[in-house]
C-alpha cells in the first residue's frame, strides 16, 4: 500500500475502500472484512450510510492492530451548527464502537457549515477525531466557506474519474495542499467509461483491466480512491495496481479524457433541499 501524506501531517492509505450503499447488519461487516484481508487498510464510512456499526465492528474483529487502519466517517447535514454537531461526532463514534475517527468530513456542505467545523476542530484537539475534511465543495462552496477555517481541511472528498477531473477545484486545494478523495472513481460502473479506447488500449498493454488503468491514473495523479465493491474478486484487483507505471504520456491521454462534466452539481438548485429531506439519522 502506498501513503499520501496530508496536509496535518497525517498519513492516509492511497487506495480505500467505499461502503456507499452496502446494507448494515451483515453486508458491510463480511465487505469490510473481505476488504481487509484484501490489503486494504482504509474504510470510508458516512453516518449517511447507515452502516457504521457493521464498519466498527469488522474493524475490531479483524485482528488487525487499530492503529493500522485508516477509518473515514462523515457529519450529516442534520447535525451542522456547534452543538449539532458535537452530538453527531459522539453518534458516529458510538455506532463505530471505537474511541477515535481517523478523518472526519462534513458531508454535504450546507447551512451552519462553520459551526460544524468548529466543533470538529475541537474533537480532533480532543484526539476523537485525527485528521478533518470536507466532501462534495465545488470552487463556490470551498470559496463561501473555507476561508474562514482555521484549521484547512485535510482533503475534500468529491466526484472523480477520468472523464471529471475536477480541475478547477484541485487549483484552489492546492493553495491549501487539501487533498482530493474520489467517489466514484470508476465512474458508478459506467460502461462507457470503461469501454474509452485510449483506457482499453492501456488495459491490454499492461495486462489489466480497465477500471485497474483508471485507478492507476488516479493513483499518480495524487488523488486518493475509495473503489466499492462487494465482489471479493473485483475487490481485490482494484488493489492490485501497484506494480506498473503510466508513463507521462500516457498520463497526458488519460488527462485529456477530462469533459468538466460529473454525475452530481451541488451548485444545482433544489440540490440542498433534496439532501437536507431525504432521512433522518437517529441514535
């Protein structure tokens, strides 16, 4: 496994492993499971996603020493503002059953963002939380609220793959040295991504298949993936990218792939309303 260092000081596994969508009581716990014994030694989780509990537990039964896996979870938008936000920390960390989040994130970026923020701040000074972020900022969202941080998020999770490849916000991280997570790395399963012919070529040079030359990409682009799968084939290859090397020639044709167009605008009208409706988390 190779390591990115953040921009705290902390070191993050390159490669995660993603549990959106994966049920609880069970599903995630075996996924997780099979992901660890895999290589894999990061988890990314959400309060969102209703699973923390299979997470924290496969995570503790694993017989892997706690401090060589890397657990990310996430604030949900209910639980923005000061004291909210408190409360949901010591949410996730009870459902985690563990006493401390290795990154935490704000998950949708909306409403009392800053007093969220300010309540991460003090859990990471607390040793609760290790390294804090955000998720799905674009350039407005990260200019509304960013400067105003103290303390700069550690990453920012979003949308990512080699047809969106967030250029304009990887300018403004930079100046930050936040690092970019990608969801959908491999694009949710799209087959025409999959089926790129500068991607299938690759694939057949190397040996690989096509989603391993889209992470591999990824990997030497310097954003950090989270590949979901419940396959415990396809988990696997999804970590076996590290012994090849794109050449920058090669980097250049996966580049020029990018069409600054993804799946998710949280710019889009209506699209804070739609999360802010769409469940409530309970203890």
């Amino acid at each position: 496994m190779e390591y990115i260092k953040l921009n705290d000081e902390n070191k993050i596994p390159a490669i995660g492993f993603g549990v959106f969508m994966i049920p609880n009581d069970g599903p995630t716990y075996d996924a997780v499971l099979e992901a660890l014994k895999a290589g894999y030694r990061h988890i990314d989780t959400a309060a969102a996603y209703f699973n923390e509990e299979d997470v924290g537990k496969a995570v503790r039964d694993s017989g892997i020493p706690r401090d060589e896996i890397f657990v990310t979870s996430k604030l949900w938008l209910q639980d923005h503002g000061y004291e909210s936000a408190k409360r949901g920390i010591a949410r996730s960390l009870r459902k985690l059953g563990l006493d401390y989040i290795d990154l935490y994130l704000v998950h949708q970026p909306y409403g009392d963002v800053a007093g969220a923020w300010k309540a991460m701040e003090e859990a990471k000074e607390e040793g609760k939380i290790k390294s804090i972020g955000v998720s799905n900022m674009s350039p407005a969202l990260w200019n509304k609220f960013v400067p105003e941080f103290t303390t700069k998020p550690a990453v920012n999770q979003v949308e990512f793959n080699p047809l969106f490849q967030q250029k304009e916000i990887r300018r403004l991280m930079a100046q930050t040295d936040t690092k970019l997570e990608a969801w959908y790395p491999l694009g949710h399963g799209n087959a025409e991504l999959l089926s790129v012919p500068v991607i299938t070529k690759l694939a057949g040079k190397y040996g690989k298949n096509p989603g391993q030359i889209i992470l591999r990409f990824e990997l030497q682009e310097g954003v950090i993936t989270l590949p979901k799968s419940t396959n415990p084939q396809r988990i696997k290859t999804n970590l076996d990218i590290f012994d090849f090397t794109l050449t920058e020639d090669e980097m250049n044709e996966m580049r020029s792939l990018d069409t600054g167009k993804g799946s998710h605008d949280p710019d889009a009208p209506g699209v804070e309303e739609m999360l802010r409706n769409a469940f409530v988390i309970t203890d």
